[in-house]
C-alpha cells in the first residue's frame, strides 16, 4: 500500500521537493508534535503555510488550540498567516512574547482571548491581550467580566459532567478545575 512520508526529504534535505500533499502531513506532524524545528526546516524550503489543515485552521491557528506554541513561534517566524481570532481558542500557558507577536501580526485581542489564557495559566498574555484591547475598545471590565461568566459556565458544566460520569478524580477533571480556579481568582 503507497503512503506519504515527509520524513525522507527531511533527513535527505529535499523539504523543497515534496510534493504538496508531503507538505501537508508534515505540516499537521510539526503542529501535532510542537516540532518547531521542523516547521522552520518547511519555511526554509518554501513550503507554504496558508493551507488549512483541520476544516478552516490554519496551521498556526491549529498550533495555538493545540498547545503547541513552539510550533506556533515557527510558523509565525517562518511568516504563516493566522485567522483574527487566532487567540480566541489558546489552550495553555501562551507566552506574553507569543501573544504580543500575535496581535502585531492581526490577531484580534478579544475578551474570550483574554478569559482563555487566564484559564489556561497565561495570565501575563491575558494582559498583554487586555492592553491591546483596551486602545481599541472601552469596556475591557464588563467584556472581560461577560466572556470569564461565559467560559466559567462551560467549564462549571464540563466539570459536572465529568464528576456525574464517574471521573472526578480523572485528570481531564482536576484540569478543568484548575481552569475554574485560574478565572475565578484573577484580577484584570
């Protein structure tokens, strides 16, 4: 049975001659894995980023609701282009840099960016978002309270389903705890 592999021309340094399809799995591979290097060897070799490769994300939007910011810090650098609500779905810590980085390049800074970094553990990058907002916008306080209320309801009912299945102390349920705790105890 034929398959596509990506990972010959990489260690053959032929990156620029696979052929499109090879560039996409190893697109999807470097996001799934936070391989940075990897994507930076793909910008190096003129592979293009503006492809989705999950429905509509594109890559470094996928890295970003993945966690993967190693890889997302590659595609930025490597020039991807990202969707203006990049920042709307973060899962975890995001760096400050990253996220300031992001908002030069036309991420929106948005209250929902802010409640989920302030969820994930990046209250630092929550800032940086909410300073962004703020030049652009005058309700940060009732924004910031409207989008934490939101995202506080759907983890309290995430943890509820998970508690009522018999996983309470499951991880995925001590982790959307945290979550709660992170938006409960911050201050904008």
């Amino acid at each position: 049975r034929p398959r596509v592999d990506g990972r010959n021309p990489q260690q053959e340094g032929r990156l620029a001659d696979v052929p499109p399809l090879a560039a996409q799995i190893a697109q999807r591979h470097g996001v799934a894995t936070d391989d940075g290097v990897l994507l930076n060897e793909l910008a190096a070799a003129g592979v293009r980023f503006d492809t989705p490769l999950l429905g509509s994300a594109l890559p470094t939007d996928l890295a970003l609701a993945h966690g993967a910011f190693e890889a997302a810090a590659a595609l930025v650098e490597g020039d991807a282009p990202l969707s203006k609500d990049a920042l709307d779905s973060v899962e975890g810590p995001i760096s400050p840099e990253l996220a300031q980085e992001l908002l030069t390049r036309g991420a929106a800074p948005t209250a929902r960016a802010m409640a989920q970094c302030v969820a994930a553990g990046a209250p630092a990058a929550a800032r940086v978002i909410a300073q962004a907002y703020e030049k652009a916008h005058g309700d940060l306080p009732q924004a910031f309270d409207a989008a934490r209320s939101t995202l506080l309801e759907q983890l309290q009912a995430a943890l509820a389903e998970a508690s009522s299945a018999g996983l309470g102390t499951d991880a995925g349920a001590e982790g959307l705890a945290e979550r709660i705790e992170h938006l409960q105890s911050f201050k904008p």
